[in-house]
C-alpha cells in the first residue's frame, strides 16, 4: 500500500473524530435566536437565521420587533417593510415565531 492510499484509507475516520471533538466543546449559545426576514427574502440563507443580543440590529413593524445581521438589512425592512414580513410569515421561520 502506497503513502498515498494509506491517506486516503485514514481521511474519513480522523475527519470524523476531529469533528466530533469540535462538537463537543463548543460552548452552548443561550441568546435567544430570531430570523432575518431581508436575508431569508434575498435568500441569503447563510445569514436566516441570528441569535440576538443587545447589539442586533432590530426594528419595530406594526407592533412587533424584527431583528437583523446588519444595519444595511435593517435599512432595506424599513423601507419596504411589508415585502419582508410576508416572505417572514410565507417561511417556516416566520411560523415559528
């Protein structure tokens, strides 16, 4: 067996291990999470989903806070609110909330 295959052969195991370590020592996040209703429109779904703490982005539509990951999503709600909140509430994020 070649240098080569002996790497190949080992790859996934240790990737699973290394993974599996990293898990288990993240530390547990207790901020509350909340969904971004222009990134989930614009189907930026790497930034959907937040946790939230006193420096998020947010604002108040009809009564209700919205929250956001930065203040260039929090600009594009405010001026077209209503866009947002119907692709929020169309989502399963917006039926969780």
């Amino acid at each position: 067996m070649t240098s080569v295959q002996r790497m190949k052969r080992f790859r996934l195991p240790a990737v699973l291990l290394w993974g599996l370590a990293g898990c288990a020592t993240l530390p547990e996040d207790s901020r509350p999470q909340a969904a971004d209703s222009v990134c989930l429109y614009n189907r930026d779904l790497g930034c959907v989903r937040l946790r939230v703490d006193s420096t998020t982005p947010r604002a108040v539509y009809k009564g209700k806070t919205y929250y956001f990951c930065a203040d260039a999503c929090r600009e594009d709600f405010e001026r077209e609110p209503e866009k947002y909140v119907s692709a929020l509430l169309a989502s399963k994020y917006g039926q969780a909330q």
